[in-house]
C-alpha cells in the first residue's frame, strides 16, 4: 500500500471515528439537559467527563487530518475535503461525502444541543442571582453614607 493509500485511509477511519463519536456526543449532551433541569450533580458530572473525553478525541483526529492533508499537498481552507474526495475512488468518494455530510449535520446538531444547555445554564443562574439579591439586598455590605 502507497503512503498516499495509507493516508486517505486515516482520513476514512477518522471520519467514521468522528461520526460515531459526534453521535455519542448528541446523546451525552442530551442526557446532560435532563440532568441540568433535574440539578442532578453527580450526573452532570459524569456526563461533563464523558463530554469532554469525546471532544478531546475528536479534537486529536482533526488535528491528524490536517497534517495528512497537508501531507497530501491539500489546503487547510473550506475547499479541502471537495479536493481530497477527488483523490478517491468514485464509490470510495460518494461513501466519504456521505459520511462528512452525516458528520456535519451530527456536528451542527451538538451545536444547537449546546446552546441549549448553556440557556439553560444562563436560567439557572439569573434564578439564583435574583432569589441571592432578595434574600441579600446590594445595600447589605455597603457602607452608609
């Protein structure tokens, strides 16, 4: 096998690595939302490790697919997985634009599943910041003039 076959065989199991973990992301951040209303501590916790352990990982694998494709002579720009599918096979090429789409659309959708916990999180707080500045007015610890 060719360097280059190698190389476009890391890109591939990477993107299926990224989809499967893309799509255990959407399920942890879900369950996190159900957890954030419940104020479920230990298991936002866990969902926050589990979270964080997925990202990590897919952050590595782009890293990797940067450096092969630059090892390909493919630029880094929005325009670079259109050229490297064109490196591929005609099957081989409609199966990866499959699952890159897959992938982006999976990606898309933990965005949206993470700007809803983090409103969430935002209620949270302005609930807490409201009932501390009933219970405890500014002027508490302010000194009198």
């Amino acid at each position: 096998m060719t360097q280059k076959a190698q190389l476009l065989r890391v890109i591939e199991q990477d993107l299926v690595d990224d989809l499967r973990g893309y799509e255990q992301l959407a399920g942890w951040m879900t369950r996190l939302y159900g957890w954030l209303m419940a104020r479920d501590c230990p298991q936002i916790d866990l969902a926050n490790q589990q979270i964080s352990a997925l990202l990590d990982a897919a952050s590595l694998r782009a890293r990797r697919r940067t450096k092969v494709l630059q090892a390909l002579r493919i630029s880094g720009d929005s325009c670079s997985m259109g050229q490297l599918f064109a490196l591929l096979a005609p099957t081989r090429s409609a199966l990866l634009q499959g699952t890159w789409n897959r992938l982006t659309e999976r990606v898309a959708c933990c965005r949206q599943l993470n700007e809803r916990n983090g409103k969430l999180l935002a209620m949270h707080s302005d609930i807490l910041q409201q009932l501390f500045s009933r219970q405890y007015p500014e002027s508490l610890y302010q000194p009198c003039l």
